[in-house]
C-alpha cells in the first residue's frame, strides 16, 4: 500500500481511538470517583450507564454555543482549538505498539521522528498557550487568574519534567521513542524504571501538573476561580477544552509507560525477540494495559490527593523537582562516563531520595522555639481576627 | 480590648519528620483509603425516582391549609403567618365570614389565601405563626410545576394538599389545639363541645409563648 495511505489511516486510527478513549476515560473516572465516595456513578444511560459518553457528547453537540459579549472573539475560538490540536499532534510520535518498518501497519504516526520526546515536549507546552489565551480572551478576572496560574505552573513544571528525561536519553542515548523501548526490551531488568526510579518520580509528577490535573488544576480550580480559565465556555469549546485534558493525559501515560516501564515490552511473551504470529497485537495489547494502569493511578491519585496551594506547588517544583532532576541527571552523567555498574544509579536514586528528605526536615537546624515564634504583642485585635 | 499576652495560646505547626516531608507514606495511605472503597464497595446512594425517600415527620414540604371539623378552611385570616413570614410570600384577603347557617360561629375568613411556593424559603415559620394551626407543611417534597403561576398555590389548592395528604399517614394534623376561641363559642357552644379537654384560648390573647411548637 502508499505509506501516505498508510499514514492517513493510522492517523484516523490514533484520531479515533483517543477520542473514544477519552470520552470513555471520563466515564471510566466518573464510575471510580463514585466508587472512592460511596456512591453509584452514571447508572441511567444504558445498562450501567455505559452509553453515558454518547449522551454527554450530543449534549455537548447540541448546546447552544455561547460566545459573551465581552470576549475577544477570535482567541476565544482559537484557544480550545489550540489546546486540542497540541495534544493531539504530541501523540504522533507515540509509538503504540512495536513499530517497525517493515511490518504491514507501522504502529506509530510519524516513525523514527529522532527528537521524539523533545518533540512531544515542546507541542505539548505549547497547549499552555491554549489556556493562557483562553482566560485572556475571555475578559474575565477569574478566567485571567487561572491562566496566570496555569503559565507560572506549566513553564515550571517544564524544567523538572524535561531534565528527568534527561537521564534516559544519556541512558539509552537516544531520544527517539521507539528506540528507547527497544533499549529497555531486554528483559525485566532492562527496564528504565529500575535506574532512574526518582526521574521517574519525577517525570510522573512533573507530567501530572503540565496536565493540570488534581493535584495540580490550581489554574481551573472549582472552588476559587469557578473554573479558571474555562469559566466562560460552553458547549463544544468546553468539551474540547475537556479533551485536551484527558488527551494529555494519556499522553503522558504513554509517555510514562515507554520511557520508564519497557513500553510494548514484557517478558516471556512480548520481548524484542517474539514473532510468532499477533505478537504485534499483544505488544500493541501489552501497551495498553501498561497505560491503562497508569491512567488509573493518576484517577486514583486524582481523588486521593487534596489541591496544593499555589506556593506550595511552585516550591515543590523549584526546591526539590529542579534540584533533585538536576542531581541525578548528573549521577547519570559519572556513572556513564566511569562506565559503572548501572545498579549504581538506583543506589543514587535513593541516596538523593533520602537526602532530600533529611534536608528538608530541618535544613537550617533551627530550633523550633525560634522558628515561627510571633511576640504576643502582635495580636492587637480580640476575636478572631488572626485566625488565618 | 486587646487580650491578654498570658490568655494567647501558640499552637505551632507540628514539626514534619523525614517521612512526612517526603509525602510518600502520606500518598501511600490516601491511595489505601481510596482503594479500600473501591474493593468494599458500599454505595450509601438512594436510587430516587425508585426509592422514595423516608422523611422525618416535622419535615418541611409543600404547605396545606388545614380544614376544621366542618369542612371550612380552619385559617380565621389573622395574617399572623403572612406577617412571620421572611420571605413574604403569602398573601391574604381576609372577608368577613358570609352571613349563611354553614359559617354562623366564624367572623372572618380568608376570602383569597396565596402561597407563592417559588418565592417560600420553607423555614417553617408560618405554621409557627399560626394561632389555630390551620397551616401546615406537610411531608411532599417533590414540588414542580411547568409555570409560574402554577406554583402560585390558592386556598382551594393548598385546601386539596390538605385532602391529598391528611389519610396519608405520614401528614397528621399536628396538634388538636386551635379549635375556635370562647367568641365562637358564645354563639354555638356544641361546636366545641367535643373538646372540652382543651385549654380555651380568649380570642384577644395570644398563644402563650412556645405552643406553637409541635
Ligand atoms: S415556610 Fe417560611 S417562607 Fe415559606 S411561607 Fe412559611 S413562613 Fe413563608
Ligand atoms: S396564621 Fe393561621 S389563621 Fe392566621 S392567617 Fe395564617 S393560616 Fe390563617
């Protein structure tokens, strides 16, 4: 067949498979987050609400598409369209199965892309501007406050997210995807996961709050900014907005998954060397479940963790992420160039782990009398005043 | 007055050990929590249109005028209930009691009695109010209507929430008290004479404090 045919097929696959997938992640996390608090979840549409996703898809069809006044009309379109697209084109270098040439279906949009994970970094900080553009077009100040937010965090979240990938590229010495599984796919303990186990940390953390999920949607969070910067949409530019969200995250699952957890590989029954016949399907099978597990944790992180606050959020990125990623890319950098054993480097890991923590109880060894002590006669006002 | 220097108490933040600052088993014991509920799961939710709820007998529903021993609306159009009302939102025409054999020991009736129930906040208060217990709320929750005006309820409608809901069981009238004052009885004594037990109240007193409770 044409590879462009080739091409455009995957890519309606990749297309249609996410789309589906998301509308049915919302349901799946919808189901969980009614399991977590006691409750029942969508029941009504469909046995066990199953065709709920279609419903909430027409509703969001069929509503009446808004646009105030007071917005600045064609940023206010562009910026979902914005926030979408980005998403989208991070996955076309997301190999979701064994890709390979020669095979009949290359399992990945654009093959051998080698700045892959660059490439997916910088489309998908790209999405910020989706916010960013959103809460300013929207002429509101909440929607405004939000994407603040939002850009502080995600150009944050930037720097530790890229330099805990930097040790896997000096790792595997490579940045394209598909190779980098291929490096991991010699066995189980080939895998990224065993050597970088505080990158991967890291990068998970990282990923969780360039998506802006929970623990991190300080910038569309419910309670303060009614939404943030998407108080103003409706319809389908809300949706889409939506979509964006739960395609990142399968993004950074994908992401996760290869460049930490082997990707396609497992073994016995997935490894590099497996062709019987379908070993395509179950490498492509093998994937999935990888990212679905991930996809859970991150939904069962969602409705565990309460929200950080905004200082709280930017000091975990800039006084531990940073300097912890930057350690160890570091730690990664002189076990290469000693060509040590590689075991050294989850040794490190955890010996930079444990650091950090030790640092972080006390850095300063100030006593705590003298620490946040206030005199008394600071507190001029009877009642309850000074509570917060 | 500022408070004393020796009567504040500084409740520092609790120091965070080496595990807490690392959050880790923190996370660790919320995703256990979530988890248990995901594997013993125990939905505590009512399944409603199915499964009608069980109400509490002092609950605050749609209200009903109450009808008195004939059969007549038992409000005497005090506007005590129109005048506790916070939200103002009924409205009395009082009249005087026609002069026929049906109404002889009444003088004054409520002529129009409207319950605008889009506009009641459901606090309770009128039936407090009311010196004869002649409004009440009753247990009906699921209050709709397709128009405005519809939830504009009139005597004869809020009459009927009487008829609806008085055999159902879960609405009894609420106390027996509020039979008509010593005026009436001055004309007709048998009408009260089935309630000899009760305390007569002088048209011109109030209730006394607190009986309006139930
Ligand atoms: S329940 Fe309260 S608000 Fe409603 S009619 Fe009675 S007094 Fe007014
Ligand atoms: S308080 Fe009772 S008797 Fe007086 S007007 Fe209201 S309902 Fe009628």
């Amino acid at each position: 067949m044409h590879p462009l045919l080739i091409t455009l097929l995957t890519i309606g696959g990749v297309l249609g498979g996410t789309l589906g997938a998301c509308s049915y992640l919302i349901y799946i996390e919808r189901k969980l987050a009614a399991f977590i608090q006691d409750r029942v979840g969508p029941n009504r549409v469909g046995p066990f609400g199953l065709l709920q996703p279609i419903a909430d898809g027409l509703k969001f069809l069929l509503k009446e598409d808004v646009i105030p006044a007071h917005v600045d009309k064609f940023l206010f379109i562009l910026s979902p369209a914005i926030s979408v697209f980005t998403t989208l084109l991070a996955f076309s270098v997301v190999p979701f199965g064994a890709a390979s040439k020669d095979g009949i279906f290359p399992w990945i949009i654009a093959p051998q892309v080698d700045l892959g994970i660059v490439f997916i970094f910088a489309v998908s900080s790209l999405a910020v501007y989706g916010v960013i553009l959103g809460g300013w077009a929207s002429n509101n100040k909440y929607s405004a406050l939000g994407s603040l937010r939002a850009s502080a965090q995600v150009i944050s979240y930037e720097i530790p997210l890229g330099m805990s990938v930097l040790g896997i590229a000096l790792l595997g010495g490579t940045l394209n995807l598909e190779e980098v599984i291929k490096v991991q796919a010699t066995g189980l303990a080939g895998w990224n996961f065993w050597y970088q186990p505080l990158a991967c940390l890291i990068f998970f953390i990282a990923a969780l709050a360039e998506s802006n999920r929970l623990p991190f949607d300080l910038s569309e969070c419910e309670q303060e900014l009614i939404g943030g910067y998407h108080t103003e949409y409706g319809a389908l530019k809300f949706a889409l907005f939506f979509l964006a969200e739960y395609t990142h995250v399968i993004t950074i699952s994908f992401l996760t998954v290869i460049l930490y957890f082997g990707g396609w590989h497992f073994p016995w029954f997935a490894t590099a060397a497996s062709n019987y016949a379908g070993a395509e399907f179950v490498k492509f099978g093998v994937l999935l479940f990888k990212v679905l597990s991930v996809i859970i944790l991150i939904m069962f992180i969602r409705w565990t963790i309460p929200r950080f606050r905004f200082d709280q959020l930017m000091g975990l990125a800039w006084k531990v992420l940073i300097p912890l990623a930057t350690a160890n890319v570091v730690l990664t950098m002189v076990v290469r160039e000693f060509d040590l054993n590689r075991w050294w480097l989850t040794v490190g890991s955890f010996v930079l782990f444990l650091t950090a923590g030790f640092l972080a109880i006390d850095p300063l060894g100030r006593s705590r009398a003298t620490k946040r002590r206030r005199p008394a006669a600071a507190v001029p006002v009877a009642g309850g005043h000074h509570a917060h | 007055m500022p408070i004393d220097s020796k009567d504040v108490t500084w409740v520092e933040e609790p120091e965070m050990g080496f595990w807490e600052s690392s959050f880790l088993p923190a996370i660790v014991d919320g995703l256990k929590t979530t988890l248990k509920h995901v594997i013993k799961y125990e939905p505590t939710t009512q399944q409603y249109p199915e499964e009608k709820p069980e109400l509490p007998q002092n609950y605050r529903g749609v209200h009903r005028l109450n009808r008195d021993e004939k059969g007549r609306v038992k409000c005497v159009a005090c506007f005590l209930c129109a005048t506790a009302c916070p939200a103002r939102c009924i409205y009395i025409t009082a009249a005087p009691a026609p002069k026929t054999e049906e109404w002889v020991d009444r003088d004054k009736y409520p002529a129009k009695f409207d319950i605008d129930e889009l506009r009641c906040i459901g606090c309770g208060m009128c039936e407090e109010a009311c010196p004869v217990d002649a409004i009440e709320m009753t247990s009906l929750y699921d209050l709709t209507g397709m128009s405005r005006a519809e939830m504009l309820f009139d005597r004869e409608k809020l009459l009927s929430v009487y008829d609806k809901t008085i055999n159902s069981g879960k609405d009894p009238a609420r106390t027996t008290r509020g039979r008509l004052g010593p005026a009436s009885t001055m004309v007709t004594p048998e009408v009260i004479a089935g309630s000899s037990d009760e305390k007569r109240v002088p048209v011109q007193a109030v209730p006394e404090p607190g009986s309006g409770g139930h």
